[in-house]
C-alpha cells in the first residue's frame, strides 16, 4: 500500500482526535456538515 501525504496526514488527524476522546462529538459534525452539504434547507 501506498500512501500519500495528504491521506497520511488526514490518518494522523484523526488517530489524535479518536485519543483525545473527542471521536464522537467530530463524527457528528462530520454527519451534520455532510447532511448540510447533500440536503440544503
């Protein structure tokens, strides 16, 4: 496998925010900003 630096980059990011404890509260903005983006009001 090969990995870019952009993708790496992105692992690192969110292996610091799974440590940080704060997984769960980015996965829902994650959500949120993607139900923005597909369905706006």
């Amino acid at each position: 496998m090969r990995w870019t630096e952009q993708m790496a980059e992105g692992i690192v990011q969110l292996r610091a925010i799974y440590l940080s404890g704060d997984f769960d509260r980015y996965w829902q903005f994650h959500i949120d900003q993607d139900q923005r983006r597909l369905y706006p009001a």
